[in-house]
C-alpha cells in the first residue's frame, strides 16, 4: 500500500457515452394494483369510517382490525366486493346507532 496521495489517475473514468447502471426514478410496483373499482370502494369505505368515528386514529385501527362479526378485516372485505362493503357500512352504522 503507497503511501503517496491519490491523484486524478487513480479514479475510475467516466466516458460521455457511458450509461447509467442503475435508474434512479424507476417507478417499480413490487404489489398488486388495485382494479379502479376496488380502489374506490376502499376510498368509500375509509371515508364513511372517519365520518362515522369522526377520529383518524379510531378509523384506521377499524379498517385493519379483524372484525370477529364481519369475519375478517373491514378494509380486505370492501376492497374485495360491493357487498363487503355494504357490510363494513352497516357495521359502522351500528356502531353509531
């Protein structure tokens, strides 16, 4: 090992034409994609939560909590199918009412 100073010699050049070896800003989706149909009855579904429990802590651990009555986790039953969330609906409703 020298002990003299590293100079502009000693470091990796980089020509005009050389590529980039990995892409910054890549948009890279690892997960599923929701429908459009799916992404709005979630949408429907956190919205009628936070108007009914009227508390953002409060909706959230509702959506992802397993709901014993309901059989599953609120937010997976709406996103999954128009009656699911006509479920999660009427179990907010109850919970008001």
């Amino acid at each position: 090992m020298s002990d003299a100073p590293a100079t502009a010699d000693d470091q990796p050049t980089e020509t005009a034409d050389a590529k980039p070896q990995f892409k910054r800003f890549r948009k890279r989706f690892d997960t599923v994609r929701l429908s459009p149909e799916a992404a709005a009855r979630q949408g429907k579904a956190a919205t009628v939560a936070f108007l009914t429990l009227k508390n953002r802590d409060a909706m959230i651990a509702f959506l992802n909590t397993h709901d014993d009555a309901l059989g599953g986790r609120p937010i997976d039953l709406a996103v999954e199918s128009d009656e699911g969330l006509e479920a999660v609906e009427a179990a907010l409703a109850k919970r008001t009412g």
